[in-house]
C-alpha cells in the first residue's frame, strides 16, 4: 500500500497537467492575427477552464477564427493592448466563479502554448503570486526578437533592478498571475505600457515573483509593436514613462 501511494505522489508531482488542477483563465488580446490565433488555442493544455481572444478591432478573421477554435471572443474596438487585456478583466470579474489564476499571452504564435503548465507551476506548487515567461536568448530562435525588442528588455530591466532592486530579466507578455493579486494591482495602462505597469506594480505591492525560462520562436506576421518605427517609439517612451513615474513615488 505504501508504494501505491509513493507511486501516486509521484505521478501527481511529476504530472504537467496537474498544474491545471485549478481555476486558469487565459486572456489573448488579438489585432489581426487570424492566420495564428487558432494554432495558439489549440495547443492550450485542454484544462483550462476558459480562452478569452479579446478582439481589438481587427480586421480579418481573427474573431471567426478564434470562435472556431474553441475561445470565448470578446470585442474591443478601442486600439490598444492595455485596452484588450482590460475588456478581458472586467469581462471575468461578472462571472459567478472566481478564477483562480489569469494567464496572459499574445496571439502570434511566438510563444509555446503548451508551457502554460510550466508557467503557473510556482502559483501552484509554491504559492508565488506572479510568473513571467521569460524569453532567454538559449531558448529563442534566431530572430524571434528584434534588436529593438532585446535591447528595450535590456534597459527596462535593469532600470527596474537600479530603481526597485528587482530580479525581471524580461517583459515578456506570457505570464500568470492570481486572480486576487491581479485586482489589487488595479491596472490601468490602455497600451503599450501594460507590461511593464504590472511589473512594477508586482514590486511596488511586495508580491512575490519569479521568471521561467521559455521558448520563443518568430511570429506568424509582422508585430503590430516591435515591428513597425511607430510601434517601436511610442512603447519606449510608455515603459520608460512608467518606469519613472514609479521611481518617484
């Protein structure tokens, strides 16, 4: 009997769907990615209690794709990242049952879906409030990142570890977080500042954090941010703005 019950401890520790013995919603906020939306949801760990796309004013079949696919589609015409994750949030907050964990993550493929199990692991196992997935360059394949991209992750950590003492390596946008944590950050970046104004809020709260490594691999399309000099100007200047709006307080 005790080795049955060693065998199943172990099973259950070692099981990758057991991270999702819980309530996980994952939040996808979508401009014009119907050529990669229903990839990403298919490779979501079935678990999940429910895909939120919110649409932000697309003009293709990201909607009907999503919908296909399985998700729950939200409509937010008023451009902005910030905007869709927010849309995504207040959509939650009338539901009968609380979440347990939200999960954030882009509609480009560029992430590995299926890491969602590796990314809420610390909230489960080990009561940690927020989880980043972060892109290493070991697990990034080659030109999954602009130099724009890399080196605004480069000064917007280390500005953070100079003014806050914090450990981020990345602001990457595949990321857990509880649901309870979440209210009482009391988002409000409609943009390009969304990332960054979480993690700052994260330090800001005292909340306990950590990273985990994972893949990244190009998108499907052109980033509607990194990928364009409008996009790549008005980011920079957003988490830059927000990274010394909290330095002073």
């Amino acid at each position: 009997m005790v080795q049955i019950q060693e065998a199943c401890k172990w099973i259950n520790n070692n099981d990758p769907s057991n991270a999702l013995m819980t309530n996980i919603k994952v939040i996808i906020p979508a401009f014009n990615e119907a050529d990669s939306i229903a990839n990403v949801i298919k490779e979501i760990p079935k678990n999940v209690s429910e895909i939120i796309v919110v649409n932000n004013n697309s003009t293709d079949d990201t909607a009907l794709n999503a919908r296909d696919a399985g998700a729950t589609v939200l409509t937010e015409n008023r451009m902005g990242y910030g905007y869709a994750c927010l849309m995504g949030i207040n959509y939650i907050s009338k539901q009968s049952k609380t979440p347990d964990i939200i999960v954030f993550m882009d509609g480009d493929y560029s992430d590995y879906p299926e890491e969602l199990s590796k990314v809420v692991k610390p909230i489960v196992e080990n009561d940690v409030d927020f989880v980043i997935g972060a892109r290493t360059k070991a697990l990034r394949e080659e030109g999954s990142m602009t130099p724009q991209q890399v080196f605004g992750n480069a000064l917007a950590t280390t500005l953070m570890k100079w003014f806050f003492g914090a450990s981020f390596t990345d602001l990457g946008p595949f990321r857990a977080i509880k649901y309870s944590k979440l209210l009482e950050l009391e988002m409000e970046d409609k943009t390009y500042g969304w990332t960054v104004e979480m993690q700052l809020k994260v330090l800001k709260k005292g909340f306990t954090y950590t990273e985990v490594p994972v893949r990244y691999k190009k998108r499907i399309g052109i980033s509607k941010v990194s990928g364009t000099v409008k996009g790549t100007i008005f980011a920079g200047i957003k988490i830059l703005g927000w990274i010394f709006k909290y330095s002073l307080k």
